[in-house]
C-alpha cells in the first residue's frame, strides 16, 4: 500500500469508530481534514452520513485515492471509547507517525482496555437509585428498578452479539421489564407501577443522539440532523410499545 492508501484507509477507520461511538459528524469532518492536512494531503473531499462515508485526498507525491465506508451502527455510544479516539487524533496530527504505523495505533487505541462490566452496571444501578428517589419511590420500587436495571443492562450485552437493530432491542427490553414488573406488583412487591416504568425507561432514551441530531440540524447538516431526529423518535415509539405490549397483555392481573 502507499503512503496515500494508509492515510485514506485510517482516516475512515477512524472516522466509523468514532461516529458508532457517538460522535457528532462536525467533530469527525474536523478530525478527517486535520489528518490530512498534517500529512500534506490535499484536494481532500470527505463527505459523511451517519450511514456512509466517502474520502478522497492527494498526497504529497500527487498521488490520488479514494474510498467509501458503510457503517453499521452499534447498540450503544462508548464515550470511553471517543475519547480515546479523540486523543489519538490529536496524538496523530502532533507528531505524524509513519502512515505504516497508524492502523496498529487505531487497534491499539480501540482494544485498550476499559471499565469492567461490573463497574459500568454499578454505575447504572446507582443512576437508576439516584432516579428512584427523584420520583419519590419507596423501597419496593427500588429494588424492582435495580433487577429491571440489571436484565436490561445484560440484555443489551446479549442482543449486542448479533447485531439486533435497536428498535428491536428496546422492545424487547420494556416488555420484559414491564412484564415483570407487572407481576411483582400482583405479588404485592411494588408500590408505585408507573414509578419503576418511567425511571427504567430513562435508561433506554436516546439522549446523546438525540443532541447530535440536533446539533446537526443548527450546523446545516439538515439531511442528517432529519434521519436522526427520525431515528431517536422511533427509538423512543419502541420504548413505549414494549410497556404497552406488556400492559395490554398483562395488565387486567393487577388493579390500576
């Protein structure tokens, strides 16, 4: 591969991680032309979606390529993981590795290890807590929050393997919860239904999308700032057709 092709190659690479990690597309056009432009490129046209990337530079030696790049989105956004992509980027422009070297430095930036799956459910159930006592729940409902909160957080990991769409993922998650949560409450082990329904859906809203898309929309990137606002609404439909599958279907077990 020549010098061009390795530019090209992790300039895209980097661009697909850091926009399935939840960055907004500004941040990963900066980052593009300022690789490029630390190597010398130029003529570089980049033009992003939040599906679809295409690149096309001139190195220093007046050699032209291009690419394009599909992405998949993941379930989740890693913002451990963007700020490691972010801090390589900066390391890149700063001191211009060999164009040999920059795939190794991607791999090595993406597999560092990270919080243990212990530790960021911890910090779920302790944000899940925090919302219990916002919304004045007693002791029963908390307790139903944090096994909810758990079967979520593992379900994600599970469905995550496969690849399982997140509208298809967040359904399956209110009406599992919202099941079980329906049949605690016919066992007298919760106080308030709505209560844990509301603070487990918070942990499913897409908040970081729904501000990129947003962002987008005042950046003049309407077409991407509409597929994601269209994205986060049907994200947020499917949060609450699990609920109301899971009442429809269960709810004459309890008194409303």
């Amino acid at each position: 591969m020549s010098e061009a092709e390795y530019i090209l190659d992790f300039a895209l690479r980097l661009s697909e991680k850091m926009l399935v990690s939840g960055a907004n597309l500004e941040r990963v056009n900066d980052t593009v032309y300022r690789i490029c432009d630390s190597y010398g490129c130029d003529d570089v046209h980049f033009f992003s979606l939040n599906c679809y990337l295409t690149l096309s530079l001139k190195d220093a030696q007046g050699n032209r390529v291009s690419g394009q790049r599909c992405i998949r989105s993941g379930m989740d956004t890693h913002l451990e993981n963007l700020s490691r992509l972010n801090q390589l980027s900066r390391e890149i422009c700063a001191k211009k590795p060999d164009p040999e070297k920059l795939e190794r430095l991607l791999e090595e930036a993406v597999n560092t290890r990270g919080y243990s799956t212990g530790t960021r459910l911890a910090g779920y159930l302790l944000a899940m807590s925090c919302l219990t006592v916002l919304y004045n729940g007693g002791w029963k409902d908390w307790i139903t929050i944090l096994i909810n909160t758990t079967l979520i957080y593992l379900g994600g990991i599970y469905l995550k393997k496969p690849g399982v769409n997140r509208i298809v993922y967040s359904v399956s998650c209110t009406f599992v919860v919202g099941t079980l949560t329906i049949l605690l409450t016919k066992l007298g082990l919760v106080n308030d239904i709505y209560t844990v329904m509301i603070v487990n859906s918070m942990m499913l809203i897409p908040g970081i999308p729904m501000v990129n898309a947003f962002r987008n929309l005042l950046c003049g990137n309407e077409i991407n700032g509409v597929l994601e606002i269209l994205k986060v609404m049907l994200e947020t439909v499917a949060i609450v057709c699990g609920f109301v599958l899971s009442i429809y279907l269960f709810g004459g077990l309890i008194t409303w």
